[in-house]
C-alpha cells in the first residue's frame, strides 16, 4: 500500500492536476491518500465529495500591495508547517505531491523534512514563487511547458510532462450533451465561463454584447456566471429566449464542452490544458491580477503559435471581445484553424509521464 499527501489548492487549477495524478496512482497500484488544503480553498468542498480524507492548515496567501494584511503572514506560515508535520508524522506518508498554491509550500517543506518523497507539478508557463522555491528542496519537478525550464537550474530533477486533465472530459457531441442546458442541437454554441466563482468582467462585456451577438448570429450562448451575478444575468437575457441559457456553475464541464464550438474563458493552465486536450477553438481572456502575470504569459504561448485567440482586458475591451467573437463564429474554417494548432499543445498523457517517472524513482 502506498501512502500518498496531496497538497495545492485554493483553485481548480492547482486542485485538479493533483486528483488526476491521484486518479493514475489508484489505477496502477493499491494507494491510501490524504489531501492537506485550506478551509477556505475550492479543495475543501472538492476533495470530501470524493471521499479522500482531508486535513487542513493554517497557511493564507500573501496579499500583494497589502502590507497590513500580511503582517500574520510570518507566523501563519511557521504554525502550518508545524501543523502539516503534526499530520504526516502520524500519517507516515511514502509520498507527497504538491501542485502549487500557498498551501503547498508548508506541506511539502515538512514532507521534506521528515524523508518524504517529494514531487512538484507546475501548471503555468511562468513558475510560481511557491514552485521556485520549493523546487530546491524537491525530489522532482514537472513542468507543463518546455519554455518553463529557463526559470531552473538545469538538472535531473527537472522533467517536462505538461498538465494532467480528467479523461472524463472527453464527452461527445451527442443530444442527450444538450439536453441538460436546454440548448438546441442545431445552433453553433458559444460556451462563457470565468472559472469557478465567474469572471467579473468578462459577465460585463458579455452584457454590453449580448444584444448585437443575437441580433447579428443565429448562436447560442452557454454561460457559467457566478453565483454571484447569476441572479441579475438571468433578468438581462430574459428578451432572447431560450437561445442565451445561464448557470451559476457548471458541473458537468465535460457535456459543456462538448457542445461547445467556441469558448470564450480566463486562461488559467488547467483551463488551457483542457481545452488544448478537446482540441476546441477558444478566445482566452487572462485575469489581469492573476500572481505575477501567468495567465496572460499562459495564453501568449498559444496566441503567439496562431493555436487561440487572446483578448486583453483594458480600454474597449467588450467591443474588441465581440469583434473577435463575431469573426470567429463566422468563419467556421478560422474555428477550425485554431481547432488544428492547439492539438499539439495538449498532453492527454501527462498524468501517466508523471506518475511512471514517480514509480520509477520509488
């Protein structure tokens, strides 16, 4: 029995890579695991659902620009590690795995040392401060992107694998895909969505858009808003019917997918790693305070190689997302252009790269 810790989180894309690879270590050997997050991480509602055995620390992300606001953050940090070595001491762990976040940084600095094994997986073109520093103590590094490892000392332990997804994504396009949102078979989809808690922003300009997209196109829209926007979103589209159909979240991501002809999303790692996996032409919209620019270097790789389009937020925004969208959702070979290119960028094996190299190394 191999005793595994998971650690990362606060978002879904530091959460799910580590559950893919967990997935991949289940199906290869018998496992025990634990996952050490935070109370307040989307980890904390995900990982119990699923049955794993969950702990938590103290640890809470620095925030930038904010001075008062991190004068805890010394001690948070020092207590966690001391909580995270509390847990693994009693849980005696043959491995731990950490893909990022502020919540990886205390666990596996304890997993470290105390012998553990110790793997990091990075998602983002730039490495995360948490990666970089803790890629000193780690046995073994995997990167997602081959242009990350300038940011590393060239070594042994550094190991390109790209970024494990769920193969449960792969849906396909099939009646029973649409009929859970109430969309029509026979419209092109256009598939919005700002990640778990929804995206400001784009819900903005997708207000100011809707009148002249479903005046100008024959689309229809599937549009994951936000728990907290959903409400005044539904009153803004009532006028378009059933061709505009929004939800709060969206838990059947892979069915979304699926009908999807183009998707209009941030560009977070994991949401680019997904999409490159189903191959679907998208329009990424980075989140412009995400920690040190990573979505926006994320979607510069794949805009630069022709494989998506990339809209910055500023000045007009909501005008040029709607021009790039119209000339996208009327030109079904430009679709299919950036269907073709970003193929390549995906690494559908990622899990299994990562966890043949751990085994290997046990």
């Amino acid at each position: 029995m191999l005793h595994v810790v998971l650690t990362g989180g606060g978002t879904g894309g530091h959460l799910y890579p580590g559950l893919a690879i967990a997935e991949e270590l289940a199906k290869r050997m018998p496992c025990s695991f634990l996952f050490i997050g935070t109370k307040r991480g989307l980890e904390s509602s995900v990982v119990p659902a699923r049955g794993m055995a969950f702990k938590t620390v103290w640890i809470g992300g620095l925030k930038r620009g904010r001075f008062l606001a991190n004068l805890l953050f010394p001690l948070k940090t020092a207590v966690s590690i001391f909580q995270a070595l509390a847990i693994l001491i009693r849980y005696r762990p043959d491995l731990a795995v950490g893909t990022g976040g502020y919540v990886s940084w205390p666990v596996i600095t304890a997993a470290s040392l105390i012998g553990c094994h110790t793997v990091i997986q990075e998602q983002n073109e730039k490495p995360g401060l948490v990666t970089r520093l803790l890629a000193r103590r780690a046995d073994a590094v995997h990167l997602s992107f081959e242009s990350s490892v300038r940011f590393f000392r060239k070594n042994r332990r550094i190991h390109v694998s790209g970024n494990p997804t769920r193969a449960d994504l792969e849906q396909s396009r099939t009646e029973f895909a649409y009929s859970p949102f109430g969309l029509n078979p026979g419209r092109t989809t256009l598939f919005v969505f700002g990640g778990s808690q929804g995206a400001k922003s784009l819900n903005t300009a997708f207000v100011q858009m809707t009148g002249s997209l479903m005046t100008q196109t024959e689309l229809q829209i599937l549009w994951a808003a936000g728990h907290l926007w959903n409400e005044g979103i539904q009153n803004h589209i009532r006028p378009y019917g059933d061709r505009i159909r929004v939800f709060p979240y969206i838990t059947e991501m892979g069915l979304a997918y699926a009908v999807s002809d183009l998707v209009v999303c941030r560009a977070g790692a994991s949401t680019m790693a997904e999409v490159a996996r189903l191959g679907l032409p998208a329009v990424f919209v980075p989140f412009p305070g995400a920690a040190g620019g990573h979505q926006e270097a994320n979607a510069k790789v794949l805009a630069d190689a022709g494989a998506a389009g990339l809209v910055l937020e500023g000045p007009d925004f909501a005008p040029r997302l709607e021009s790039e969208v119209l000339n996208l959702i009327r030109n079904p070979e430009k679709r299919e252009t950036l269907s073709r290119r970003i193929r390549p960028f995906a690494r559908p094996d990622a899990a299994e790269s990562i966890v043949t190299q751990i085994l290997k190394t046990l």
